[in-house]
C-alpha cells in the first residue's frame, strides 16, 4: 500500500457516515441496502460514500456474488494502525523525555532552595517573603 493510498485511507475515514460504515462492517458484512436502511439518506448516497472507502482500500465488495456483500480488509487498518501506533510511541518517548528533563529542573530548584536558606543567615525561615506587590509599593508609578 502506497503512502498515496494510506492518506486516501485517512481522508476516506474523516467523514462520520464513513466511520460509521466501518464500523457496522466490523461487526458483519452488508449489502448497500442494508447499510442504507441506518442512514437517513438514499441508497445511491450510501452507496457514494461505500465507494470512496473502496477506493481508499479499508472496505471492499464481493464481485461474484448476486447480493455484493462489503466488507473490511483487514491488512489496510492494520497498516492504518501502525502508522497511528509509530506516531503514539514517538509521541510517548518525547513525553518521557520532557518529564525527566522537567524532575530534573524540579530537583535543581529543591536543591537551590534548601542551599539558599542555609547558606543565607539573614533568611529567616519563619517569616513570609514579600509578594510583588509589596515589593513595589515604594517603587516611583
């Protein structure tokens, strides 16, 4: 399957009605008139949106049989799957990475503080630091 052919798949799958068909199909095959019976549209509406899943890859239809059942292949969402599956692992890896980088910074600044308090004899534990504001109060507007 071509990387052409993957984002048709992508795009095929954007449209609710479309998601909805698929999954009805995982559950069973259908026919376009069972499949139009769920939809307040026409059958020949169900029947467009059954052809660009087609030609997407993730459904197809029998061609020898008289009711031309459709149904899912199987090997186009597996690879669908592991496209999205390649991108959740790259994705959890960086999340990894940032949240050792961040316990990291967290530990620094515990480190930082507790050396600031001890080293500093003016500091005093007990009593609250000035906020901001309090700070600019006699600062000129």
């Amino acid at each position: 399957m071509a990387v052409d052919q993957l984002s048709r798949a992508f795009v095929a799958l954007a449209d609710p009605t479309r998601r909805d068909i698929v999954a009805r199909l995982s559950a069973r095959n259908a026919t376009v008139g069972e499949l139009a019976e769920s939809y307040p549209m026409s059958m020949q509406a169900v029947s467009k949106h059954l052809k660009v899943l087609e030609e997407a890859g993730p459904v197809s239809r029998s061609r020898g049989a008289p009711r031309r059942p459709c149904h899912l292949e199987p090997q186009v969402l597996d690879l669908m799957t592991s496209r999205i599956e390649r991108y959740r692992h790259q994705t959890e890896e960086r999340f990894s990475r940032l949240d050792a980088v961040l316990a990291a910074m967290d530990s620094t600044d515990v480190n930082t503080d507790t050396a600031t308090e001890t080293d500093s004899p003016d500091t005093k534990a007990d009593e609250p630091r000035p906020t901001r504001a309090e700070k600019n109060e006699g600062a000129p507007p």
